[in-house]
C-alpha cells in the first residue's frame, strides 16, 4: 500500500494521505515501516495496524478472514517497538532490525526463503517451541515486551 495507491482510491491529494497516515501513526493506531535503514517517504512504507485485536476486528467486520502472517508480523512489530529498536522492512526478508535480518513465517517457512541474505538471518516461526541457529519461535519476542 502506498500513499499514491491510497489517494487514487480515496480522490484525496498525496500530502492529504501522508498527513492523515502520520496522525494515525502519532495516536498509535498505525505503524509505518520505512524500507531499510537508508529509507525515506518516497522509497515507501509499509503500513500496519497497531495490534492484532485491532486488525483482526477490523478484517472481520468487513467480511475477510484474519491472516496468520499478517498478525504474527504485527505481534512482532509490536513486541520490537516497545524496546525501543528501530525496524525497517526489506526484501531480502521482512524485517531489518540492528543489521539482522527477520523473515516471519510458519512451521513450513523454509531456509532457502532467506538464503539471499546474509548470515544474520532468521526464521522466525510462528508455530514453534524450540529454534535453532537460525530458526525462532515467534512468541519469544513476548519475553522482550
């Protein structure tokens, strides 16, 4: 989603869009994700909603069913930005945090998935107890809340 995107389906002007995105982040019911550490507006964002509870009512009432990926990305957003790291989306995995690379997935998200990247990244699973060199269980990151 992008702010051209947004404001072609809405008929509102871009600053229009980019201001009521950032008020939206500022009352915490969004969270907007620069592309890598040397992001700006104009590379893209990546715009989530701030909590699960938030978009699984917000899916459901208009009649889709909640993605699992998409809540257990936002549960680690959530988890990490309460720390205080800045994390940055990118295309090698999902998530850049510190020069480490997180691609969320589930039980069947293989390893081959982040073989573009560098040795420091990880699988972060969803549906897991126990991890590895470079496999995690998502719910670990609740530790770090």
């Amino acid at each position: 989603m992008n702010t051209n995107s947004i404001s072609k389906n809405i008929g509102l002007d871009n600053k229009t869009i980019r201001n009521y995105l950032l008020i939206l982040h500022e009352t915490n019911l969004i969270e907007l994700l620069n592309r890598n550490k040397a992001g700006s507006h104009k590379s893209g964002r990546r715009i989530y909603l701030d909590n699960q509870d938030l978009y699984s009512t917000i899916i459901e009432e208009i009649g889709y069913d909640a993605q699992v990926g998409t809540i257990s990305e936002i549960f680690f957003i959530k988890m990490l930005k309460n720390t205080g790291h800045k994390i940055y989306y990118n295309d090698a995995g999902v998530f850049e945090v510190h020069d480490k690379i997180f691609e969320i997935g589930g039980r069947h998200k293989i390893k081959k998935q982040i073989q573009r990247a560098p040795e420091n990244s990880c699988l972060v699973k969803e549906d897991i107890l126990c991890g590895n060199k470079r496999e995690m269980p998502l719910y670990l990151f609740g530790f770090v809340y």
